[in-house]
C-alpha cells in the first residue's frame, strides 16, 4: 500500500481516499469527519489517523462518543494496513456490519 503525503503534510492511501482535516473542513468536527470517513469503508483507528492527519490520541475520544450513540461499530479483527498488527476495523455504516456486534456490546 502506498501512503501519499500532499503539499500540506496531510497523508493518506491515495486520492481516492483522501480526507484533510484543517483548510477543506473547517466546518467540521473531528467527530463529523471520522464518521463521514467511516461511512464507506472500514478502517482502524492507524488508517483513520493517517487518512484524515487527526491524532490518533483524538480519535479515541471521538471514537467514544460515537460508540455511546451506537454510531460506531467494529466489524472485524485483522492486521492493520498501517501498523502491520491485529487491529479493529471500525465502521459507521450499517450495511457493513453485517451479524457482526457493535463496539458498544463487545
């Protein structure tokens, strides 16, 4: 997989993937760019930071908020794309999770 950086430092795994958190959203939350970021794909919390140049520190508080409104769920335990170990991908999308059980019961 190759990790692009941009003329802003931000990093993510292509341009089709790119999210930037400072100039393109200033509008949005952490929160709100997380969960936009979740709605089409599974990712792990290295994959979000990398993706969207939010700390990963940061998206652990925004992770449990979302988890507390049921809008966050772990689909799967797999090796990360980032940091090579087992990992939670996470999604805030339904239709991923599938008979899987969200974070907030595991």
């Amino acid at each position: 997989m190759e990790i692009n950086k941009d003329n802003h430092g931000s990093k993510s795994f292509g341009e089709d993937n790119k999210l930037q958190v400072t100039e393109n959203h200033p509008h949005k939350t952490q929160e709100k760019i997380i969960f936009s970021y979740l709605l089409d794909k599974t990712a792990t919390n290295s994959m979000i930071s990398v993706s969207t140049g939010i700390a990963r520190a940061s998206i652990c508080k925004s992770k449990r908020k979302l988890e507390d409104q049921w809008k966050l769920f772990e689909v799967k335990k797999d090796v990360c794309k980032v940091s090579g170990h087992k990992a939670s991908f996470l999604t805030t999308n339904p239709k991923f999770i599938g008979n899987q059980i969200s974070l907030q019961n595991g």
